[in-house]
C-alpha cells in the first residue's frame, strides 16, 4: 500500500510543486488571507492546469472561509473533496456475466498500453482476461498488442491490417462468451474526435458486439492522455455525444505538473475516473483514489475536518 501512494506521490509530485510555488505556511491558519497570496494561488492553480471553472470554485471557497479556522490548504482541499467525491469508478469483480471494454480516444494517448496495463490488473484481481485487437488501421498496433499478450500471457484475438475492426471485436466477444472469460477489453484505433467517419466505425462495433447481449460493451472508455491537461476535454465531449462514454482512464500523469486536470475533466464531464496511468510498465496503472491524489498534490487531509 505504501508503495502504491509513493509512485502516486512521486507521479504528482511536478504538480504539487506547481500549486504551492510561492506561497508560504499554506497550513498555517492566519488573521487574515493576503492579496497577494491569494493572487499567487489562484495563478497556481491555472498553472496545474485545473482550468477556469474549477479555479473560480476554489477561489470563491477561499474568500468566502474564515482564515482564523481554516488554512490555505484546508480549503483547497475540502473544495476538491467536494467536487471529486462522486469521481472514482468501481470495478464489477467476481461476476457471473462477461465485462466488455471499449477503449476509446484520439491517437496516442495511450490506448494499447492501457488495454495490456489493465489486462495484467484483472489478472492480478484473478480475473480471466482476453483481449481483442480492434486497432486494424496499422500493422504495428497489432503487433504491440500481440507482444504485450506474449508478455503477460493472455489470450489476444487479432486479424489482419485493413480488416473490419467490428468484425474483430465479435470474434473477441464470441470467443470470450463461449469460453467464459470474465472480460473482454478490445483496442480500437486511435482517431480524431472530429473526424465523423472514424467516429462512425467507433459506433458500429458497439452496434455488433450489443448482437451478442444487450448491454454489451458495458463499459465504453475514454483514454485521455493527462500530461495535455484541460485540452482534452474537448475531444472528450464530442466522444461522450457519440457513443455515451460510461468512464475514463487518465494516462500519462508521471511527471506531469498539469495534475489538476484531473479536476477539471470530471467537473465538465462528470464520468467516473477508473484508473489513471502512471508509466509505461505494466503495472504502472492505478486504481483511481481521489483521496491519495488529493494526498499527493495538496498533503494528507489531518485537521481538514475543523473547517
Ligand atoms: N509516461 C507514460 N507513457 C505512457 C503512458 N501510457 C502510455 N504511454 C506511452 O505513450 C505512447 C503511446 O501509447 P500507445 O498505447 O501506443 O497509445 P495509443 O493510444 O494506443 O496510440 P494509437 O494506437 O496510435 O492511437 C507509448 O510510448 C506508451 O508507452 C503513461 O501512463 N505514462
Ligand atoms: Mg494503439
């Protein structure tokens, strides 16, 4: 467990060090909150990249708080509590019917990786994974699929460049109903958001693979690369419009100081977070919490309950 919270930790630790730059004893409660310092705050947060409604939520929080009871940090971090609370995505485990996945989302985010990452997660959780390999645009995505399934040994359906993705993905569903696997995760190909045609080939294989039970995929995911920030949420509207996207996976988040993003994503689309990743290791995928990473950006929330 503290392994865990140290890459948390140390995968956040640019964007903590964004949004306290500056600002001295943000956990020291005061007579009153300087001009200054609330300037300096409110630059920070644009700078983790929480983007502009998230940072006038916070903002408004802290004028509004009374600095002789609540820290700095204390209010950020009951303001991000608040706003976080419903954010984390629960994992169906140890159920009778097959989860379908649908990774989605534009080109190199991280879609592949995640659909191996997650592969070696719920077999860690002992559950019996294939995956399916919808990427049939490029030769090489298959191929990087096909060694990440050698690797971690698990079964992967695959055809050939150029092959219908859809036709694809019901060979994976057939295979995985028949031989009971408890999920099935299908890559599909990275594609513009804007780009309706693409968009379209996205809507037919949901369109095939609900012929093999009604609410299949059951999970209909958008990858999101998290070192682009509030940039993606975009791309990320115009997928949930087209195919009613059910979570998020945020990758890319090692290192990057736009952190805050995370905020900012859920606030405008309020999918549940389900993992975030945190490298390109297989096992660098992590569960989303909101309280380690509100632990990891702001600090452990001891004492937030006397605001
Ligand atoms: N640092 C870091 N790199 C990552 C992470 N996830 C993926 N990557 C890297 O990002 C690059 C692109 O990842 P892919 O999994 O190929 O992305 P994709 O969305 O499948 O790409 P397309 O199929 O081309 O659309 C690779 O070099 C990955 O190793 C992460 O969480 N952290
Ligand atoms: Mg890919």
């Amino acid at each position: 467990m503290f392994e865990v919270f140290k890459k948390i930790k140390d995968g956040f630790v640019n964007t903590h060090k964004k949004l306290w730059a500056g600002l001295l004893n943000p956990f020291r409660k005061s007579e009153s909150f300087a001009s200054e310092t609330l300037e300096q705050l409110e630059a920070n947060l644009y700078g983790a990249d929480f983007g502009p409604e998230v940072v006038e939520k916070i903002m408004q929080q802290v004028k509004n708080s009374d600095p002789k009871c609540c820290s700095l940090l204390q209010v950020v971090r009951l303001t991000l509590e608040a706003m976080l609370h419903d954010s984390e995505g629960t994992l169906p485990l140890a159920i009778q019917q097959p989860q379908v996945v649908l990774l989605l989302g534009v080109n190199g985010v991280g879609k592949t990786t995640t659909a191996a990452k997650l592969a070696h997660y719920l077999q860690t959780q002992n559950e019996k994974v294939l995956l399916g390999s919808c990427d049939t645009f490029r030769a090489a995505a298959d191929q990087q699929l096909k060694r990440w399934a050698e690797q971690l040994h698990i079964e992967c359906v695959r055809s050939h460049q150029g092959a219908d993705a859809a036709a694809v993905a019901h060979d994976t569903c057939q295979a995985g109903v028949h031989r009971n696997y408890n999920w099935i995760l299908l890559d599909t190909a990275g594609r513009l958001h804007n780009k309706t045609h693409l968009v379209e080939e996205l809507k037919k294989i949901i369109r095939v693979v609900k012929k093999f039970q009604d609410n299949f995929p059951q999970h209909k995911w958008l990858v999101v690369d998290g070192s682009l920030g509030t940039n993606s949420i975009t791309q990320a509207k115009v997928f949930h419009e087209a195919v009613g996207l059910t979570g998020m996976i945020v990758t890319k988040l090692d290192g990057t100081s736009k952190g805050g993003a995370i905020v900012g994503i859920h606030d405008q689309l309020k999918l549940p977070i389900y993992f975030i990743g945190l490298g390109e290791a297989c096992d660098d995928l992590q569960k989303f919490s909101y309280a380690s990473y509100l632990d990891a950006i702001i600090g452990s929330s001891n004492g937030s309950s006397t605001c």
